[in-house]
C-alpha cells in the first residue's frame, strides 16, 4: 500500500537551523555517500535506531512504496531530496570525505569487487579516463546533497521516469543544505565525528566498527601528476563543499564537545586541503551541466 505523502513547504521551512546539543528525537534520514565510511556509520546509527529501514539505491526504489512513517531510521545511497517522499520533516546525517581519497577509495572498491579475480583491470589512469567511473567520482558528494532535481517529487516513479537530462550541481545549495544537517562528520577525523554524534543527539558512545574497507589502495603520492590533477580538476564542487565542512565541522566540535575532546583528536583543516594548491578558483556553480548518477548499483 502506498504511502499518503503530505504536501511540503518551502525547503527554508523544512529544515532546521543546525545542530543543538541533545536534538528532539525525530525520523532519521542517512544520505549515504558511497565510499565515506557509512557503512560503518550505519551499523552505529542502527544500534542507537533498532527500527530502521534500508532503502534501495535511487534508481531502484520498489514498484510498491512501503510506509516509511513507521521507521526511526532510512539509510541509502539516495539523493537529499528524498525527503520529499516523506510524510515528516525527517533530521539529516551524512557523512564527507575529501574528494580525492574519495575517489581512490572507489577505485579500490572497483578492483575489489570484480566478479572474476583473474579478469584484466584498468590502471588508475585508465579508471579516470573511463566516462562511466569518471561521471561517478566527479563531485558526487555535491550532487548528492545539493543538486536541485527541477521535476515533480511525490512517488518513487517520479524518480524511475526522469529522464537521462543533465543536472547542473550546485554547491552553493550543498553548502546551505549541510549547514542545517543535524549531523555530518568527516572520514578524516572520525574520532571527534563519533564524539560529536553521540553529544548531539544524546547517545552512549559505540565503538565505530571498520566495515568495507579498502584495506590495500593506491594512495595519493603514488598517483602520476597528471592523474592527481584530473581527479581535482574534476571535483571543483566537491572541494568547495569539504572546505566548507572543514570550517563549519570545527565550530560545531568547539561548541559542543568538551575541551578533552577538542585536544585529544586530530583536525582537518582548510590550510591542510592538499589539494588546493592545484585547484584554480571557480565559480561554485559548475558551467558544465553532470549527469546524476548512482555508484550504489556496482
């Protein structure tokens, strides 16, 4: 049986103003970027939020829409505005991760994965060079979060139906939408991302297991020049929307984590962003239109 979704306000009216220490309890909506430790960000959220629902990858949300008012917790690969198939305003989690281990990470993800060990694989060149794995590590985390989907929102076949039309990502909206995320913690400093977690929304701490790693990958010295700077190059977005998170991560943490906390764990900071030296500056809305695609199927 379908679900009844409610009409929606303006976007402005949905969200919050940010994060508060100990937020009100509400439905949780996951924005799981593939290839920035939600996997195991899942399984902690899951034991705080036992009544929790798996939602398939965008592009393959079932023919029957099951009621999802019921569920405290969805967790997928899906865009932001999913939100617009809920009946209630839900509190938004995701997690970052700076662009270019984002991308060796999906590169790992693609040797690892392949059905036949003995099959030949692509070098890390080739992998970027490829249309369809180059679309899919090129500011992901933006058109997740902030790429405005100008089609009519109310049932999962509005999703199926869209046509193959190219989205232009926003940064600017990614930024705006994350600044109102209840929660959202970055791959490079998980320690004080599971102590920010846990004060904002009340919990005991859960030791953060290591799920789906990639436990042997190319790192970024290794990677030839020419290669680094086609991975930056094509993550401009993405960029502007982690230094953002870098700056607005470290308010959050001086504001509710005790001084101990603060101290005792390592932060990520924009002058650290090694990939900046490279990057020449753009305007944060990218002039090249980007098909939203999904890495969640592979």
């Amino acid at each position: 049986m379908p679900v009844v979704m409610s009409s929606h306000a303006s976007e402005s009216r949905l969200m919050c103003n940010g994060p508060a220490q100990n937020v009100s309890m509400r439905q949780m909506l996951f924005v799981h970027v593939q290839k920035t430790a939600g996997t195991s960000l899942a399984a902690v959220l899951k034991q705080h939020l036992p009544n929790a629902y798996d939602l398939p990858p965008w592009r393959f949300l079932p023919d029957q829409w099951v009621p999802l008012n019921g569920y405290d917790l969805l967790v997928g690969h899906v865009h932001f505005e999913l939100y617009r198939l809920l009946p209630e305003r839900p509190l938004f989690v995701t997690m970052l991760r700076d662009p270019v281990e984002r991308a060796l990470s999906a590169y790992a993800q693609y040797w690892r994965s392949a059905a036949d060990p003995s099959a030949s694989r692509m070098d890390i060149r080739q992998f970027v060079a490829h249309p369809a794995w180059r679309n899919a590590i090129s500011n992901i985390q933006v058109r997740m979060i902030g790429t405005p989907l100008p089609l009519p929102l109310g049932h999962p076949d509005d999703i199926r139906q869209m046509p193959d039309f190219p989205f232009e990502p926003d940064a600017q909206a990614a930024i705006g939408r994350l600044r109102n995320y209840q929660f959202f913690g970055l791959v490079e400093d998980m320690e004080r991302s599971m102590a920010l977690l846990n004060q904002t929304f009340g919990w005991p701490t859960i030791e953060l297991p290591r799920l789906n790693e990639s436990e042997k990958r190319i790192q970024r010295h290794e990677l030839p020049p020419d290669v680094l700077a086609d991975i930056i190059q094509l993550n401009q977005l993405d960029t502007a929307l982690y230094e953002f998170a870098v700056v607005e991560f470290g308010r959050r943490c001086k504001q509710l984590l005790p001084p101990s906390d603060l101290s005792n764990a390592t932060s990520a900071r924009p002058t650290a962003c090694p990939w900046a030296q490279h990057r020449k500056p753009q305007p944060l809305c990218h002039p090249s239109a980007v098909r939203f695609c999904s890495l969640s199927h592979r």
